[in-house]
C-alpha cells in the first residue's frame, strides 16, 4: 500500500462546529465546499488552485480533534495492510475505512485521488502563508514504536532534528501537500493527537493576521508561534518557507523538497 495523498480533517462538535470552520475559511483564504455526508456533517476547504487537502466534519460528540485521511487505490484491500503495522479498524463506512494508530491517532482509508498541490496564499502586505504540515504530538512511552508505525505508513524517509531532540519528521514526497512533524510529549500516559502548522514567509504579520481573526497568541518560540483557534484548539504558525517546508537558515544544508 502506498499513499498517494494525505488531507488533514479538522473535526468539530456540533456547537462549535460553524465558529471553527469559518476561522479556518479566514485562515486559510479557502472557500468551504457544499455539505456532504448522511447527516451533511462533511466539507471541503476549496483552494482557488490546486487539489484539497483539508476536510471539516461535524461530530457528534466529543472535544474538537484532528485526524488524517490517507489517500489509496482501495481502502478495503488495504486495511490488511494497516492493521498489520498495529493499526485497529474502528468503523467501516461505503467508501472509507476508519481506524486508528497504535497510539490512537484517528485516521480514514479513503480513495478520492487529487493530484496538484495548491500553492501558498498571498495577503495584503506582500506576505504569503500555507498550512502544509501535521504535527503529530507522542507521549514519551510509545513515542518509538508510534514513528516506526507512520513511517511504515507512509514509506517516507524518517529525519530526526539534530538540535531539537524531541521532533523528527518524514519527508513528504514531491507533490504531497503535508508534512509528517512527529513531536515526542513529556506525558507519561495519555492517547496520541494532532495539530496543525502553517509556514509563513513573515511570521509576526501572519500571526497579527489571524489574532484578528479571533485567535489567540499562546506563546513565542524561536522559530514558532502557537496560537488557539476560536474554539480552543492549539496550532503553529512557523518560519519555515511556504516554497519548501524549510527553515531558511538551514535550507543550505538539508535537501530541498520539491513543491
């Protein structure tokens, strides 16, 4: 099995589902396509060119989340596949396969085949920004064996940070719209999630951007800021370059991906 694409879906609860999807809408400059789904309770962030990437759903219950859905021929052949890295089946719908990581990480089989990676956003100002990597956040005890698990997934090449050693990440391939940030967490215990970044050729105006959207400002790191969306999710905005996925100050000397 070798996914072809990889969407990143932000999931809502019922009462916070129309504040999240219209912050996003803001975030991103994508237009939220008509509802979708047995109970409309899926959508689509519709950039203006290039393939989707990002999904919304309505839940039914629970706190607001992030899973993926992994792109592939055919999702019910592949489950064997999947399950036999560690992955568990939680539900069987006409056309995807829900399941979970190790970890458990929610994340879709599913078969839609885009193709064209959208580039980054401009806004006013001569900035531009994009959403283009999911950080998935491991507590300590399984951090090992939940990296061997996505990077058998996906079959992308494991980069381990040599100066943060608390991220690694895998390669996208070229073409792919997300990268795969792995994060080891200082918990003891606790079940595998995940986030969103956005790289930004101007960080400070990008994050001045979106606390006027209604987000708010967590906490400056060097190389990052972690803002909160309207509805309590936490996300990044980071400096790496919305052309490459990179840090410009160690674009030099790591390889390049390929749009």
């Amino acid at each position: 099995m070798t996914p072809y694409w990889l969407s990143a879906v932000l999931d809502f609860p019922p009462d916070d589902f129309e504040r999240g999807v219209a912050h996003w809408e803001a975030v991103t400059g994508y237009a939220r396509s008509a509802p979708r789904g047995e109970t409309d309770q899926f959508a689509t962030l519709v950039p203006a060119g290039g393939d989707d990437f990002l999904r919304v759903q309505r839940l039914d219950e629970g706190p607001s989340r992030i899973h993926l859905d992994v792109h592939v021929d055919d999702p019910v052949a592949a489950v064997g596949d999947v399950t036999g890295l560690g992955a568990k089946v939680l539900a069987t719908h006409e056309g995807y396969v829900l399941l979970s990581s190790p970890g458990g990480l929610a994340f879709c089989l599913v078969p839609h085949r885009p193709s064209i990676r959208p580039v980054p956003t401009n806004w006013p100002g001569g900035f531009t920004s994009l959403v283009d990597q999911v950080c998935i956040d491991i507590p300590s005890p399984i951090h090992d064996s939940e990296i061997a698990f996505w990077q058998a997934l996906t079959g992308w090449e494991l980069r381990r940070s040599a100066e943060r050693t608390e991220f690694s990440n895998l390669l996208r391939p070229p073409g792919m719209p997300l990268r795969l940030l792995l994060q080891r967490v200082d918990e003891s215990d606790g079940r595998v999630s995940a986030h969103l970044d956005l790289s930004t050729s101007d960080r400070a105006r990008e994050t001045e951007r979106q606390v006027a959207l209604g987000a708010e400002l967590v906490e400056r790191f060097e190389h990052w800021t972690v803002m909160r969306d309207p509805v309590g999710s936490t996300y990044c905005i980071t400096d790496r370059s919305p052309e490459t996925g990179l840090l410009p100050r160690i674009s030099v000397v790591e390889p390049v991906e390929t749009p």
